[in-house]
C-alpha cells in the first residue's frame, strides 16, 4: 500500500482508496490495528453501498453472507450484482484462511495498517492509541513535519501534540498534579506505554524524587488513594492558617532520609481546585471528618469535610446539577464523552431518588429532558458504529467475556468470573455500592448495553459473546445461555469441568451453597446471573424512589459482598456488570395490535417484518413523542423494533411504571466493575 496520498489528505484517504465500488464487489481486509472501526471510514463505505463485517469466526461469517449477501442478490430483480461486501479480519488474531474459500476467491484482498497512514511514527507508538485519536494525529503531523521518529521521539510527539502533555514545563508540584489530574480524571486515556515515558522523563527532576511517580501515573486508584491521605494535612494547614489570616499555607512536598515526609500538596492552585471539587462530589474522594467544620464555612476546602448529613447531601445535589449542565455531551460527542458523563449523572440521581424533596423536581425533570433529547439524536446517528470497536478496552457489554479470556491466556493458573446483575441501572449501581463491602479495591467503568435493551438481546448478547443477529434462532429466549458460554470457553480452552454457569441467583437461601460450589479448584470461568433487581424492578409501584430503597435493602442484606468476596478469595479477577437498566415512565396508551408482536415490552416492541413495524408505528406517532423506529443494527432480519426514548411507556395513559427496552441514557449505559487481586491498598503518603 502507498504512504499517505498527500499532506493535504485525511489518513483515511490511505485506508479508502483501495475499497473503491468499481475495483471489486467483495474485500477482504488485513486490519490488524482497527481502522476499520473508525466511524468516517464505516460512514464513507456504507455510502458507497458495501456492507461491513468484522471476521469472527468462520460459521457465523456463513449464516450473515448467506442471509445478508447471497438472500438479499436473489431476491433482487432485475440485478447481475452481488451485494458489495467488505470482510475485516484482525489478523493478529485470526488468518485470512480462516475465511471460507468460495468466498475469499471472488474478493479482493487488501492489507491496511497504521504504519500505511503515518509512516513518520513508529509502529509501537501508534498501536496504542485509540482510533479516535488518529485526526488529531493527521494534523499534527501535517502541522510539524516531523519526518521518520524512532521509539522515543514517537512518544515524546505524541506526548505533546495528541495528549498536550508537555514534561519539560512541569517544573512545580501544582503542574504535575493538574498533569496527573487530566490524565486520572477522564479528560484523557493516557496508554502506559507512554505513562511509562512521563514518569521516566520526571523522575530525572529532583524537585519530584520524593514523589511516588510510577505508582501514581501509572494507576488511577493509587493516584486517588494518593490523593485521600494528603488532603487531612491540606485541610489541617487551612484551619491552623485561618485565624492567622494566611490565605493558603504553602505547598510542601519534601522528605528527611530520617523523618516522615513532610507534605501539603496545592490543592488550592486554580488548575488544581477545579478537579477537587468534582472528585468529591462524584465520589472519587471522599469527605474527612473534622472538629468543627463550620470554621470552614467560607473556605473552598468544605466541599471535601463531612457535616451535618442534610447539608452534606443539599451540597452535593447542587454541585452536580451544575456539573451535569456544564458537561452533557453534544449530539455529535465521541462514545467515550457519554460513557464518563453516565456516573456523573448516576451519582446525582441516585442522590435525588434516595433523599427526594431536597432537588426541585422541575429542575430534576428539566435537566432529564435536555439529557433524553441530545442522547436520542447522538443514539440515532453513532451507536450503529459500537460494535464494530475492537474488545479491548470494551465498549459493548458482548466484549467483557474478550477481555476475561486475555485474562485466561496470560496464565495457566488464571481464573476470571463474571456476575449479572439483571436490570441494574447505574444509578442504582452507585446505590448498592454503598452497601458492598470491598476487600480489594474496584475499578468502575460503563459499557453500553444492546439495543433494544432486553434481556433477551443485550443479556444474551454478552453470554454468547455475540452480536443479537448472531442468535437469531434465540433471540426471544435465554435458554440458549449454559451452552453458549461453555462453547465460548471451550473454544479459549477451557474444559466443560472448568467452566461454570449459574442463574436466578440473589437470595441468602443460596449463597453458601453457591460459595462452596465456587470453591472447586477446577473451576476457572465462572457466569453466574442475579435476577434479584430485575425482579423488583417487575413489581414495582414506587417508581424509582422505590427502587432505590429495596436496592439499597437487598445490597444491606449482604448476598454481594460474600459473593464478591469469596470469588476475590478463591483466586478469581471480578466482572460485574448488568445487561440493561430501568427508567421510571408514565403511559401513553396501549397500542390495539392484535397478535402481531413478536414482544409486547412496556418500552419496547418488535415485529416480524418492517412494513408490519411502520404501519403501527404511524398509528401511535401522534400519540407519543418519544417512540422511535429503531434501526436494524446488529439484529436480525426479521426482528424489527419500536422503542422508546424518553420517559414514555406503552401502557395504559397515566399508568406509571418501571421499565426498560428503550433508548435512555439510565436504560443503555450500565455499569461495569473490574476488581483484580493484583491491586493493594498502599498508603501514598
């Protein structure tokens, strides 16, 4: 393949130019870096009328050729054309014989990398950036010409010019905190290879040699806990500076060889305060206790000191309303823009549902329908790109099992288990958390759940690690799930004796035995299902307020942290997850349908075919403005969706419920928690 066509061109000119309609029907991509995951490149060939398929495996690449290609030319009239197809095979992963051979003899190879794109970096460097990151890699190459760079300049680039991370002016101790901040805190996703080369590079500085570098650049955790146990000291030295009328006492960090460290870190700095604020009313830190807090009243730091509970909740309620606003994400955000406003949101709703009448409820309901209606025009125009992403990090609920396997193949000895929570929404994950009992620290993440959010699409979708139109034949049951996980290990190398699937989970009646099941020292993957949420969920008549309490009761009672715990005990990494979360809605009127659904969900239906789907939506479209003619991404041919986006059911006018099947931001983005043995509390201080 030719370098980058010019200095003019986008990268994907490299990619797009040999996938032209008029040099063949069929492509079989080489694409061992996922470019062809990049939206603008799926956007681009969709116009040009190819379908796309990431390679899996062999049998499932025949049932989508025979049932999207091949059925779809015969039924064409008047047609000597096959339907243009375009195969990316991961070939770090997979062999391009691997691929059925009457297909690939009519196809048109092509081998894509990221070295084709940007000859000027090397290769390593490039690997480990995500491909929404690549346009700001064009332009500044296009910028700075920097010519060919070896291993070390590359990273040193892309230090600056993609992550802004300049370490030759980080020279005091409020630049590497505000540094450490945006790395730490979302702004961005620094790849450790070039963490590593941050804290090679201020290591060197001995105004830093006291400094936990590695530990805290490296781990975001660490970095919190780092955090944590310093600021005590910060909050002591603003009491004892107050009376004297000391505006802030000077940061310090230094250590005597014979004494303890002698530490106040600037928290004060401008650029620093404004991620503290945010850390603690999301819950990344958390308030200290102090004799009399109200000495504090008009100082900044109060954000971060327990007081009286009711002013603690009022203060943080109304810090997140105001963090909320200022950060939605617009209709045309990256992915990962919804994934890290989704806690933030959580945290304050599961606020406002367990201590209701201290939120305005207009302010609450209005702040809701600015969130529903930008998600709803962004779901509509970039989910159908998700699945395509690469597993690793997981984007989609069906990547988590990819991620458990690479667990899996680091070691002989590895053993990784999985718990759904069925219908647990993010909110009501930050609810339970509270109740749950740790013995290592976890690592929360969001994934976004399958659409319609079902539990026999998106639920099923993650225990057989496939995309919904994979299990077409099972698509409105979950029967399918013991066979589907065992298969899938199998095919990671497990044996049927290592592998373990349980479901209808929740209760104290089966918690010991299920700990001494997971006991068995065979055992190495590990599904087990609790369906005690999705169960409230179906009965209940509070609404989310009353969710929120029972969730809170059954999280009280225990079963999650023995279960966690035992897991953490015998050796297991920990995956918890859910496979869709709940909204409270109200009614808009049942839809008179006779038998024609195939699912009948309160914020969801499905049809056989389209024309059946349109005809009945053009009957409730003036009676609902949140339903939306759902698009056929990843589902199958005969599986076509009404769904809700807003706080709309189909159910009688009025009617409130709890349900799920729609497209809201509680409903899609759910939460995923990771929680890894190699993770030891340290005390950074």
């Amino acid at each position: 393949m030719a370098n980058r066509l010019s200095k003019t061109n986008s990268w994907r000119d490299t990619v797009l130019t040999p996938l032209m309609p008029e040099l063949s029907d069929y492509f079989v991509v080489e694409d061992p870096d996922h470019l062809m995951t990049d939206p603008g490149i799926q956007a681009e060939l969709i116009q040009r009328e190819f379908e796309i398929y990431p390679f899996d495996n062999s049998i499932e690449l025949r049932h989508f050729y025979e049932l999207k290609i091949r059925r779809k030319h015969l039924t064409k009239i008047n047609s000597n054309q096959a339907e243009s197809l375009v195969i990316s095979i991961d070939t770090d992963t997979s062999s391009i014989n691997d691929i059925p051979f009457d297909i690939t003899k009519n196809s048109r190879k092509v081998s894509l990398s990221l070295a084709d794109c940007f000859p000027e970096l090397f290769q390593d460097v490039l690997k480990c950036l995500e491909p929404e990151e690549l346009d700001s890699l064009d332009r500044a190459i296009s910028e700075y010409t920097p010519g060919r760079l070896g291993d070390t300049a590359s990273r040193d680039f892309v230090l600056r010019h993609i992550y802004q991370i300049a370490p030759e002016v980080i020279q005091t101790s409020s630049d590497l905190l505000r540094t450490l901040l945006r790395i730490h805190y979302r702004d961005i996703q620094l790849p450790a290879i070039l963490k590593s080369r941050l804290a090679e590079l201020l290591s060197k500085r001995s105004q830093f040699k006291d400094w936990p570098l590695d530990e805290i650049i490296s781990n975001s955790h660490r970095f919190f806990v780092f955090l944590q146990n310093h600021w005590p000291a910060y909050v002591s030295a603003i009491k004892d500076s107050l009376p004297k009328e000391v505006k802030e006492p000077p940061a310090i960090y230094q250590a005597n060889k014979n004494e303890p460290p002698e530490v106040i870190l600037p928290f004060d700095h401008d650029d620093v305060r404004i991620y503290i604020d945010n850390l603690f009313l999301e819950g990344f830190l958390s308030p200290i206790e102090i004799n009399s807090p109200d000495d504090l009243a008009k100082h900044w730091c109060l954000i971060g000191v327990k007081q009286d509970p009711e002013k603690e909740v009022r203060k943080r309620i109304s810090g997140l309303v105001s963090l909320c606003r200022d950060t939605l994400p617009d209709e045309d955000s990256k992915h990962q823009a919804w994934l890290h406003f989704a806690p933030r949101w959580a945290e304050l709703c599961s606020l406002h549902y367990t201590n209701k009448g201290v939120l305005d409820e207009d302010t609450f309901a209005e702040l809701t329908e600015s969130i529903d209606g930008k998600f709803k025009v962004w779901m509509l125009k970039y989910y159908n790109s998700l699945h395509n992403h690469p597993p690793n990090p997981p984007v989609m609920l069906n990547h988590i099992p990819r991620s458990m396997a690479r667990e899996i193949a680091s070691s002989n000895t590895a053993k990784t288990a999985l718990i759904l929570i069925d219908g647990l929404a993010l909110d009501q994950w930050v609810t339970l958390r509270s109740s749950i009992i740790f013995s290592q620290a976890p690592t929360e993440l969001s994934e976004f759940a399958w659409v319609p959010t079902v539990t026999s699409v998106s639920r099923q979708a993650l225990f057989t690690v496939k995309a919904p139109y994979q299990f077409a034949e099972t698509i409105h049951t979950t029967s399918a799930e013991p066979k589907a996980w065992l298969q899938f290990w199998q095919e990671q190398g497990l044996t049927q004796s290592e592998v373990m699937y349980q479901k209808s989970l929740g209760t104290d009646d089966d918690i010991s035995v299920l700990i001494d099941q997971l006991s068995d020292h065979r055992l190495r993957s590990v599904g087990l299902v609790i369906n005690t949420v999705d169960d409230i969920m179906h009965g209940m008549k509070l609404g989310s307020e009353g969710m929120h309490n029972q969730v809170k009761l059954w999280g009280e009672s225990g079963y999650l942290s023995k279960l966690i715990n035992a897991l953490i005990d015998y050796g297991f990494s920990v995956h918890i997850a859910s496979d869709h979360g709940n909204v409270e809605a109200t009614g808009c009127g049942k839809i008179s349908e006779g038998a024609v659904a195939d699912s009948r969900g309160e914020r969801a239906r499905v049809y056989q075919t389209e024309i059946l789907r349109d005809e009945i939506f053009k009957r409730i479209e003036n009676e609902s403005k949140s339903a939306v003619l759902w698009p056929q991404i990843g589902l199958p041919s005969d599986y076509w969706s009404i769904v809700m986006s807003e706080r709309e059911a189909f159910v009688s006018n009025n009617q409130s419920i709890v349900g799920h099947g729609g497209i809201a931001i509680e409903e899609v983005i759910v939460p995923y928690i990771s929680i890894s043995r190699e993770l030891e509390e340290v005390d950074y201080s």
